[in-house]
C-alpha cells in the first residue's frame, strides 16, 4: 500500500534529519564524556586531596599547650619552673577588613623596603593610624581595662596580622583576674576578645643566674627550616636562648591537639570518630650549677668588694669532669621581664652599654686581655720548647729594654734572682718578658701554639649559645686586620699614613698597619696586648693545669629527668682534648701558683690569710689587665685539686683595679662557699699585674 | 498491507510507553529521594522527612500527569499554540511583577502550598509552541523570514527570563536552537545567528558597563568571575563552587556514606536544590555519580530515539526541544557541580528539590512518552513497526 501524502505526516527519516540527530547525539555524548573524565579526574585522581580539604572544613584543631619542663640546680632547687597566666587575645576574623588590609599594606611595603642601605640605616616605616573612629572606640574601650592605649593595641594588631597572619592576636599577656572576670562577663562590649590561659616560665630566684637561662617563645618561620626544630608545630613555645635553647629538646615537651567538629557555621557538632591527642610535659633539666655557690659570686660581685658596681664576671667548674659549678654576670637582670613584651625603655636598659647590658653573659661572651694570669700558659709553653728550665735563674733589675722601649714591673720593682717558681709567685714580669724575647726569637709561635693547646682563641663548647672564641694574636692575624684596615681607609678615602686614632675616628682604625713585631710577642707573654679571651676559658686553661692535660668541655647540663624526678638521661661530655704536659713542668709551675696563693710575698697571699691550706691548698694567679683608656681590670684564677670536689674558679671585674684588690677576694669567697669555710674577706695589697 | 501476525507481538503485551524511558526516570527519582533523606534529614527540626515527603508529592503529581499526558495524541496541542503561548508570557510577566525573590531573582509567585516557577513550567509551554509555530512554515524553512520569526517567539520570554534569571533564559535559547536544528533550518542561518549572539554577549559584558548601563546583576557577574577564579576568596563567591568539588572529590570512588560532612555539616551550601550531584558524589563516590550520570545519558539517548520515531514533524521537534532542554540543564547544572561551568540556578532535573521543576520535568517525559505512544501506533497503522 502507497503512503498517503499528508501535511500531517511526514516521511520516514529523511536523510537530512538523520544527519542533524546524529549530529545531536554526538553532542550529547561529548557533553557527557567531558563531565565523565572530570569526575574521574576529581574523584578517582585527586580524590585524597578532596579529602584532606574536606576534613580540614569541618576539623578544628586546638593546641593544649604542654607546660615546658622545669631547670634545677644539681641539688634539685628549682631555678625556672612554669606558672599559669591569663592572656587576653583579639581573634582576627572579627576585625574589619580595613584594619586588615591596613595591616596586609603595612606588611607589603616593609617587606619590599631595602633591608640595608649602605649610606644610612633603613627608617622602619610607620603604622598607619587606625582606619576608623569605631574601631579606635574598641579598642580604647580594651585599653582602659588592660591599662594600655588603643594606638598600642592597634600597632601590635597590625605587626601579629603581618607575622602570622590567620593565628589570634595576643594584645596582652599575664594580666589580673579582676581583668579576666570583667572581660568574661561582658562578651557583647568587648566583640572578638577572647580569654585563654597560658604558661609563662617563672623565676623563683629572681635575677640569680638571669643570662644562662635565655628565653622561650613561639617558634620563627625561620627557625621551622632547621633541622633542630624538625617536627615542631608552627606556634609552639621554643627555647630562643641560654639554656631553654640548648636544651629545648628535652624541655619542650609536646603540644596537645584537641579536635571539634564544626559545621559549616563553626557550631561544634559531636563526633566521636575524632581522637584528642593529650599534651606531654616537657623533661626536667638538672643542672651541674650549686645555686649556694651561684648566689654567692652574685653578691659578692654586686655587694661592698665592687663598690663601683663595675661589670664582671665568675666562673666555677670541676676541672675533672667540666661540670660548671656558678657561672654569672654582673649586673644581672630579672628574667621574669622576658617573659612577657617589654617595653622599648626596658629593652634599652638591658642592652645599654652604659648601664652594663645586664643581659650580656661576660662569662662566656666578653673575651679581655687577662694579664698576668697568663703567665701560667707563657710558663707551659716556654718550658716545652725549651727556652726556661724549672730551675734556671734570671736576674730581675726591675726594667729592661726590649727593642727601643724600655719595660719594667709594676712600681720598678727589682726582684733580684728568679726562678719559674719565684716568677709565678711575685708576678715577675721582667721574668716573663725575657722569655717572651727568646720565644720571638725562637720562631715557631710557642707561646700562641700552647694557648691554643690550652683551650684559647676557640669556644670551649659550652652547652650555651653565644659563646664568643676570643682571640691569640699573632702575625697571620695582623696581616690580615691590616688588610681591612688598607681597604676600609680606601673606601673612606683616608690616608694609609694617618694615624689609627685619626683613621678610628673617622670609622676605621681596627689596625695601625704594622707587622706583627717583637712587643706584640712581648706583651702576650704577661697577658697584655691584644690577647682577649673569656673568663671561662682562663677556667678552662687552669683546670688542665689542675688536672695534668685534661681541656674540658665545660657543661651546665647535668641530667635530663622525667617530669615525676626520674633519671632518663646523663650529661656527660668528653674533654676536648688531652694534651701531654712533662710533670717536671707541671709541678713547677704549679708550685709557683701556690706559694703565689700562700707563700710570704705571694700576690694574693694575704687574701688567703687563714685559709686552711693544709686542707684545701690553694693555687691561684692574680691578673691586672691594661686596658687602654679604661682603668685596669682586675682577674684571679685559682683551683684546689682537691680529691673528691675539685673546682677551679675564675673572676674578673671591668675596671676593677689589681687583681689582688677585688677579684681575688671574691675568688676566696667562692672557695669558702664550696668547702662550707667562713667567708672572711681580705683585700690584698699586691699591685702587681 | 498484509497482516503478518507472526513477526508482531500480541497486541495486549506492547506497552504504551518506551520502558527504558521509565526506567530512566524511575532510577532518577529514586535517587534524588535517597539523596535528599540524606542530605536533608536535620534541615527542619523534629520533621527528618520534610523535603523527602514533599519531593516524593511532586513525584506523584507529576507522574501521574505524565501518564495522562502520555495516554493523549500530543499532535492536538498544536492547535491550543497561541493559548499555550500566551500563557507562558502572561505567567512570566505575572511573575516579573508578582513575584518573590530567591536570593537576588524573581522566580516564582507565592502559592498558599507551594510556589510555582513560571520561568521552569515555560521551558515545556515554549517547546510545544515553539514546535507548532515551526510547524505551521515547515515548507517555507529555507526563508531568512521565518528564522527571524522563530527567533522572536522565542527570544520574547527568554529576554524576559533572563532579565531575573540568567541560567533559565539561557534554557530557553537551547529550545530555541534545538528545535530550529531538528526543523532543518539552513546552516547559514545558524551562523548568523551565532554571530549576532556573539554581539550581544560583547555589549552586554564589556560595552554595556563601560556606558554605565547595568545589564548583568552584581551576583549575576560575581557568579561568572568566580568560575574563572573559584578558589579567589573561599568566604565570598567562589565558595559555593570550592566546597561543590570538595564534596564531590572526597567522595572517592565509593562514597563517604555516613562519614559525607561536607553535606552533612551544611559546608556544601542548597545541596538540596542547586548542588544535589555533589552530594551525591560525596556520598556514594564515583559509583554513585556515575551510575546517575548513565541514568541521564540513558534519558537523552531515548529521547533521541523517540525524536527518530516521532509519527510527524511536529512530535521530532517536540522531542528535540525537549532532550535539549534536558541535556543543557544537565550539563550546566553538573558542570557547575564539578566545577567546570559557571554558577547558574539551573535546575537538575528530577534531582533538584522542587515542585515547578520536577512536575515541568515529568510533562516533558510524558510529552516523550505521547510522542512514542503515537508513533508506535501510527507505525502499526501503516505495519511499518520497527523494534528499538
């Protein structure tokens, strides 16, 4: 049968047609396929990236803080422990966006501005002010109850949103609990301020120990990148200095997490698939320090023997082991102060150097000439090479010439006929400057040689940071400091024939340009010159006298132990080096450092009146070190090899006159502390250097 | 015409309607009723089943006028084409006056139980009119006359639709382009049309605004840049779409279930009606999203295959309009799920919550359903029966 023709009809798929629906089906199969692969690609490929994305939007995580483990001293005594404080914080999320783009603007052109410049020092660029008057009404409203000023708030607001961008601000810490419940109790006046509890370290022995202690404080981006810190979560408390940084492994302890579901409105919704993981305290840290013996050389430092309050100095360790037994600087501060955010007033005063930069730890980071107190380490090295013998005499008229100066004792005095004993006993110098001639003339370095041997011009190794490695001149050095002396006056265009005064006033003058020479050989030989080096290591150099060779790595740390008091790890650290010193030698000199300490005419002799020698003998070196312009500096050096508590002890105070005269006294002082004698205080008379 | 009983099956057990087509819909609706008793169980407090229930209603209303509408010859709405038309403009411009606004458009007018999207119900009125008004000049297709008459019966609503909601204006141009596609209307033209486009679009973006003239709403352009910048700032504009593939890609291969937070926890924002693919992707993972993307690869592929079978011209394009329509809300709606296409408020059918475009949804499947119904009958008539 035909087909009807029809309008209504129309003829079976045209060919047109089935083009055009090929052409739609086409279409809709890559439509399809195009969100098949995506699919594929977002669920199937990248699908545990979606994962951690999904549960980061729906997971808060708390930090618990753990409280840092605590320092004692070797009996136990606690030196830092932890209190709870209440800090008040601003949560950035409820801050107006014009005071974070204020902040981001700030941040972008502090950190597109040249950090140095070579004519001037860089202007730190300004906070601008606070962007509206209702934000200036919020936090004036906060500044009068935490007694601050609304402009404080708005700088430290704007440097925390720079730093750590997303964390909340702390705009105070350890503040009142009369603040804390007035806060709590008005949440809708104070919009975004929050109320938690923190750790702060806490000092029950004030300002005993202040410089070794160091600080703590959040961890730096910087300091994320290092392998010390490996692990460590961004914002966790960490050791920045002393002590706390040294030890800030065992001492750390790790931050808790707590995890709270939130929607998408940050209400908590319970789960119970979310595990906490509970804070653990850090170790304790049990030093080799005698808090008695600490407390003693701080008074005694700050107390009538120093009564200009003039910087210094003491160092006290067992010279077998390298345990430090005091280690202090004066003037100290309080530790508490760091704790929280000082002001710029309280920061100058602990760097100011007119005030003595409290914070500045002399023992190990101020490296001086140490005058005679050298003369043991000349006496060792000119014995070794051969240039005295023990028992070889000099003739001591009280001045000679060396080159075209002539040098004398302290007051001209003759000693007549000297041996090494006798040298050391009366702090001959003419003694000591002869063998600094034949020593120059010799060749070879032997004096500098034997006080590297000794432990100078390197760190000792001391469990703290900063520890300065002072300095042995010699030509090498002169050459060198002669050159940048050279390219310094050229860059400042001064002439290489002025003189170092003039080229030091016009910023150079670290050098007068000539070669290392005999004096300079001369001077090293009494301590004097250029030598510089620290009270700890002068300890140091001593207690290898004291224990035949052995040069300690001195240590403060003696035990890690659980929070509960257990053992858990010793300190123990190898000596640097053991170096082979003839007992022939050893005894001489020795010998001279006691009756120096004992003996009729010994230096500090009469310090030691009615010391129980017998007992506890006493070998000990006094030292006045010339410093240029500034008054003497007072040194003594003793140790007694004592068989169960050896110590060696050395002070040192800044323009404190004779060694005799203040830091030998102060030494007694200590050495009566340690073997429980009664501190009886004797200035000595001796003005030697 | 000979009888051949023998190649043909009893006549008692030829369904009326192509199974697979009700399959289709059937696994869909069943799946936007799982997912919304998921997704939606704590949204109205002491009521878990609120959505479901209410979902479920529209189903039954729309399947049951999708059966009625299927049991009728659709060829006699050809003749109802001015009211049909009329219609739809006079409840688009009911609603421009009348209506609510959902956040920033005016969609839809307050009805004492629900409301009624006349922009969604529009889509099915301007196919079935669009069709006839083709149908009328089918001989005169080649003329650049009628093209320009097909554009204006079209352009008319969806201008007017788009002046509130950009993305269901945009489903009336691919009705427009699909049905004049299936009619044959010369390439030339398309490409004139194309370009003319292409010049709407260059005022409207970047003249337009230059002049000060506002022609795009600030969400409607906030919601364009976004999907060129989605991870831009995750509070503002571009979030929706972050936590869409977020969502979608925690979802895995097999799911998250009970563990889907993303839904769940609300961060996957209107799961129920712009964003019910991801979750459904976050909770039954690639299998889940794949198997509801066959079921509408599945929905396109029959209504292609009724088109074909249409007894008239006037069933293909009627056909063709609506597997467009389908298609282009599949594919932007998904599209914006996995974060491909912009944000629009395009619905995805049968899987979106909601009356108007669920029961809209269900009168085009029953449309389909007519189409196939007729053209079986009509094959029959004329023993020119072919299987599928």
């Amino acid at each position: 049968m035909m087909m009807e023709p029809s309008q209504e009809r129309r003829p079976p798929i045209t060919p047109q047609l089935a083009l055009r629906v090929a052409i739609f089906g086409a279409v809709a199969f890559g439509l399809f396929a195009i969100i098949f692969f995506r699919l594929w690609y977002l669920q199937v490929l990248s699908g545990d990236k979606y994962v951690a994305e999904a549960n980061s939007n729906r997971v808060r995580e708390l930090r618990i803080q753990a409280p840092r483990g605590k320092i004692v001293d070797r009996a136990g005594r606690v030196i830092v422990r932890n209190r709870l404080a209440v800090v008040v914080e601003l949560d950035p999320a409820k801050l107006p966006d014009a005071e974070r783009k204020l902040a981001l603007d700030w941040g972008q052109r502090m950190s597109e501005r040249p950090t140095r410049s070579k004519r001037k020092r860089v202007r730190p660029i300004k906070i601008p002010p606070i962007p509206s008057d209702a934000l200036r009404a919020r936090y004036a409203k906060l500044a009068r109850v935490l007694n601050t000023s609304a402009g404080a708030i708005h700088r430290r607001v704007v440097r925390s949103l720079v730093l750590v961008p997303y964390s909340t601000i702390r705009v105070k810490t350890d503040v009142p609990d009369s603040v804390l419940a007035y806060i709590s109790e008005r949440p809708e006046e104070f919009p975004g301020v929050q109320v938690e509890q923190t750790y702060l370290r806490d000092y029950p022995q004030g300002e005993l120990a202040a410089q070794i202690l160091g600080t703590v404080g959040e961890v730096s981006p910087k300091q994320l990148r290092r392998a010390r810190f490996r692990g460590v979560k961004p914002g966790t408390i960490v050791g920045q200095g002393g002590l706390e940084f040294a030890y800030d492994r065992y001492l750390r302890g790790r931050d808790g997490i707590q995890r709270v579901q939130v929607d998408a409105f940050g209400r908590p919704i319970p789960s119970d698939r979310l595990r906490d993981v509970k804070e653990v305290a850090g170790q304790r840290l049990r030093l080799s320090l005698d808090l008695g013996l600490e407390r003693v050389g701080q008074r005694a430092l700050a107390g009538p023997l120093n009564p200009g309050n003039n910087p210094g100095a003491f160092v006290a360790l067992d010279p077998t082991t390298g345990e430090v037994l005091a280690l202090g600087s004066s003037p100290t501060f309080d530790p508490a102060l760091l704790t929280k955010a000082i002001t710029q007033k309280q920061y100058e005063l602990l760097v100011d150097e007119a005030q003595g930069a409290p914070i500045f730890n002399r023992a190990i980071s101020s490296a001086y000439p140490t005058g005679s107190t050298f003369k043991a380490v000349t006496a060792l090295a000119g014995l070794h090479a051969g240039l005295i013998t023990p028992g070889a005499t000099i003739n001591d008229p009280g001045c000679i010439q060396v080159g075209e100066a002539e040098r004398c004792n302290a007051k001209q005095q003759a000693y007549g006929s000297v041996d090494l004993t006798r040298a050391l006993q009366v702090s001959s110098d003419i003694y000591f400057y002869k063998l600094g001639i034949n020593a120059f003339y010799r060749g070879g370095l032997v004096i500098q040689n034997w006080a590297r041997k000794l432990g100078f011009a390197r760190r000792t190794g001391i469990d703290l940071p900063g520890e300065f490695a002072g300095l042995i001149p010699d030509p090498q050095w002169r050459a060198e400091i002669g050159k940048r002396e050279l390219a310094c006056r050229k860059r400042k265009k001064i002439s290489p024939q002025a003189n170092v005064y003039a080229a030091g006033a016009a910023g150079c003058g670290i050098s007068d340009l000539r070669p290392y020479n005999l004096g300079d050989t001369v001077n090293l030989a009494v301590g004097q010159g250029d030598l510089q080096a620290t009270p700890l290591q002068l300890a140091v150099a001593y207690g290898a006298i004291a224990n035949g060779g052995k040069v300690v790595r001195p240590h403060l740390g003696l035990e890690i132990e659980s929070d509960r008091g257990e053992l858990v790890q010793r300190i123990e650290r190898d000596p640097a080096r053991r170096i082979k010193i003839d007992p022939n030698n050893l005894a001489a000199v020795a010998n001279g450092l006691h009756l120096a300490a004992s003996a009729p005419g010994g230096t500090s002799a009469d310090v030691f009146a009615g010391w129980p020698q017998d007992r506890y003998p006493v070998y000990g070196k006094t030292g006045t070190a010339q410093r240029g312009v500034k008054r003497d500096q007072s040194w003594y050096v003793a140790y007694v090899p004592d068989k169960k508590r050896p110590i060696v002890v050395a002070v040192t105070v800044e323009e404190g006159g004779f060694g005799a005269e203040v830091a030998a006294p102060i030494a007694r002082l200590l050495l009566a502390q340690h073997y429980n004698q009664e501190k009886v205080v004797v200035q000595g008379s001796s003005q030697t250097r | 015409m000979s009888e051949r009983p023998t190649t043909r099956l009893p006549a008692g057990l030829r369904l009326p309607f192509d199974p697979l087509l009700a399959l289709a819909v059937i696994g869909l609706m069943t799946a936007s009723l799982v997912t919304l008793d998921a997704s939606t169980s704590n949204d109205v407090p002491g009521d878990p089943h609120f959505y479901v229930m209410r979902q479920g209603v529209f189903f039954a209303i729309g399947t049951i006028v999708a059966i009625v509408l299927s049991r009728i010859d659709y060829s006699r709405l050809r003749e109802l084409k001015y009211g049909v038309y009329g219609l739809m403009l006079a409840s688009i411009l009911l609603v421009a006056v009348f209506g609510g606004v959902t956040r920033g458009s005016r969609r839809a007018i307050q009805l004492p139980f629900f409301e009624i999207q006349a922009s969604e119900l529009g889509k099915v009125l301007l196919v079935v009119a669009l069709a006839a008004f083709t149908v009328d000049r089918s001989r005169r297709l080649g003329e650049r006359d009628t093209t320009a008459r097909l554009v204006l019966v079209a352009m008319i609503p969806a201008i007017l639709v788009m002046s509130s909601d950009l993305g269901s204006g945009l489903v009336y141009v691919a009705i427009l382009f699909s049905v004049m596609f299936v009619a044959g209307v010369s390439w030339r033209h398309f490409a004139g049309l194309i370009a003319l486009g292409g010049i709407a679009i260059t005022l409207v973006l970047s003249v337009a605004p230059a002049l000060g003239v506002t022609v795009l709403e600030k969400y409607q352009t906030d919601r364009l840049t976004s999907f060129l910048y989605p991870s831009d700032d995750p509070n503002d504009a571009g979030y929706q779409q972050n936590q869409s593939r977020i969502a979608i890609g925690a979802g895995q291969k097999t799911g998250r279930g009970d563990q889907a937070s993303q839904t769940r926890l609300k961060f996957l924002p209107e799961a129920r009606t712009d964003f019910p693919y991801a979750s459904i992707g976050e909770r039954w993972g690639f299998a889940g999203a794949g198997l509801v993307l066959s079921l509408y690869a599945l929905l396109v592929w029959r209504g292609l295959r009724i088109l074909t079978l249409a007894k008239n011209l006037y069933g293909a394009l009627i056909a063709g309009g609506i597997v467009a329509t389908l298609l282009f809300q599949v594919f932007v709606n998904v599209g914006m799920n996995v974060g491909i296409m912009p944000i629009t408020g395009i619905p995805l059918p049968l899987l979106s919550y909601g009356g108007s475009s669920v029961i809209t949804t269900l009168l085009a499947i029953g449309l389909l359903q007519s189409i196939y119904a007729q053209g079986r009958v009509a094959a029959a008539t004329k023993g020119r029966g072919r299987s599928f």
